[in-house]
C-alpha cells in the first residue's frame, strides 16, 4: 500500500490519536482515523484455592464498575510483555505469579485501533503487592474457576477481553486434562 503522511490529532499519556489519507483500490482515497496504542497484557490470575482474581473498578467510559481480569500497558519499550504482567497483577491485586504463562498475543480492536494485547496464565502466586497507579480504586473479587462461566452467561461479566481471557484460561486447563 502506498505510503501516506499521517497528522497528529491529539496526544495524551496511554495513546494518539493520527488522521490520514488512505488509498482505496478504485484509485480514490478517504480519511480515516486510527488509534497508535501502547502493547498491553491481561492476566487471568488463579490462586491457591481454585479462584480467579477479578478486579472491580469504576470505568468512566462507561460510566460504570466493571469486573476485569488485571490489566495494564507497558509502561516502555524496554518492559518486556512477562515484567508488565507481574507489574500489573502486583499492583491491582498484590501477587506475583511464580508460574506466568503466555496464553494467547493478538490485536484488539484493529479497524481503528493498533493495541496489542498478551493474555497470560498466572499461579502459584506469592503475596508481593506494589502500590497502585493514583488514579485506581481496585477492589479484589475472587471467584470459584467453576463459576466465572455464570458470571459470563449473567451479563455480570461485560468486559471483552476479561471474557476471552477466561475462556483461554478454561480451554488451556480442558486441554491440559485432555493430554
């Protein structure tokens, strides 16, 4: 694809905002708009009693509270995806995982957006708390692996990539029993 110059539209702390003319195959063009988003992680943290760490935190965007897996942005390039993801589960749950396994990387929302997210597996977690970033008031919602499905199924649960990360975490135990 040929190569257009791209315009800065707005700049703040986690993403930008970019404008720019993009060639169509009929030989037109059309502006379109795209978010340059820093790589992220989420974290399905399981504890030593079967649980999966949820996190309730107030959204603004939505204008609601909703129940997450721990999640972040690296803070750099130089944080490797692995040091963002203990970071993260320190800081909004006060574990690290002894244990930490990738269980899917992808993009999130890419006709608009670049983000790109890795999906991790934490156990064998060790008490490690780091204080959270001022701006999060987190309250920890440990939850039975066998009914974070309900939580899915009830609409309790509306955060997408807190439900494709369950879903992971459950496929990689199926297939675990599986083999």
């Amino acid at each position: 694809m040929k190569k257009t110059k791209a315009n800065l539209m707005y700049k703040c702390k986690i993403f930008d905002v970019w404008e720019e003319e993009v060639p169509l195959p009929t030989g037109k063009s059309n502006k379109q708009s795209w978010i340059d988003h820093k790589p992220t992680v989420a974290v399905v943290a399981l504890n030593d009693k079967n649980e999966v760490l949820l996190i309730k935190q107030y959204r603004n965007a939505v204008k609601k509270h909703l129940l997450e897996i721990p999640a972040g942005s690296l803070d750099n390039m130089e944080e490797s995806p692995v040091a963002c993801a203990q970071r993260e589960l320190a800081e909004e749950t006060g574990f690290k995982a002894a244990s930490l396994m990738k269980l899917y990387e992808g993009y999130l929302l890419p006709g608009y957006c670049n983000e790109y997210m890795y999906f991790f597996l934490a156990q064998d977690l060790i008490s490690a708390p780091l204080p959270p970033d001022e701006d999060e008031f987190i309250e920890i919602v440990p939850v039975k692996l066998s009914s974070v499905q309900e939580l899915l199924k009830t609409g309790e649960i509306i955060d997408a990539k807190t439900a494709l990360g369950i879903i992971l975490a459950e496929n990689f135990f199926q297939q675990k029993q599986v083999a």
